[in-house]
C-alpha cells in the first residue's frame, strides 16, 4: 500500500488550499481502497470537515488511522485550528478511530456524533 497526497480540482492556488486529499493505492497502484480529504469551512477558513473511506477489506488493518494522521499533519502545517467530523452513532469503530487520533465528541443530532481535534500550533 502506498499513500499519495494529490491537489483536489484545478483552480487557482486559493482554491487548492482550502481542500487536501490522500489516496491508499493497492501495491500494484492499480486500485484505489482508502481515502481521505478536508475541505475548509466556507464560514470559518480556520476550520476543515474531514471524511474518510476505506474499502472493507482493507479495514481493521491500520490504513484508516495511517491515512487520518496524514491528514491531521497535513492540516496543522497547513495553519488550521480545528478539524471537525461527522459519524454515525452505530458505527463505533469510526469513533474510536478518531479518538486514538485525539478527536472528541462535541455534540450529537439523531443518527449523528459530531468530533472536533483542536489542532496545536
């Protein structure tokens, strides 16, 4: 497996600076199976929204929490604050993965646990 940090979308530099993603390749790089990205806060350029897939058979092997550190690094270098994400209540193992990354619960809405990481400078 090897990870790849790639621009999101081809518009001026700005534009690229507001997004980052990462791409987990097979070790043939023939078949994408894990990915992450920020995007920032349209209201808040301090703050980014992170959202992360990883195949299922990938899953339960340390790709999700190698790809989210990448990001979280990426971010701080990139002067964000905080990153703020989204998961569903009955999905434990997207929670716990966050948490070891030192995300916390700070709220939650119906089916929804919204996580928040202060990032330090």
């Amino acid at each position: 497996m090897r990870a790849s940090a790639t621009r999101s979308g081809s518009g001026p530099v700005l534009a690229a600076a507001m997004r980052s993603s990462y791409v987990a390749l097979t070790p043939d790089e023939a078949t994408a199976v894990g990915v992450v990205r920020y995007i920032r806060d349209a209201h808040d350029p301090h703050t980014a929204e992170v959202a992360i897939a990883v195949a299922d058979e990938w899953q339960g092997g340390g790709l999700g929490g190698q790809l989210l550190s990448q990001t979280v690094e990426h971010a701080r270098l990139a002067g964000l604050e905080s990153l703020a994400a989204t998961t569903l209540r009955e999905n434990p193992r997207a929670a716990r993965l966050l948490q070891t990354l030192g995300f916390s619960v700070v709220g939650a809405s119906g089916p929804y646990s919204e996580h928040r990481l202060r990032l330090g400078r």
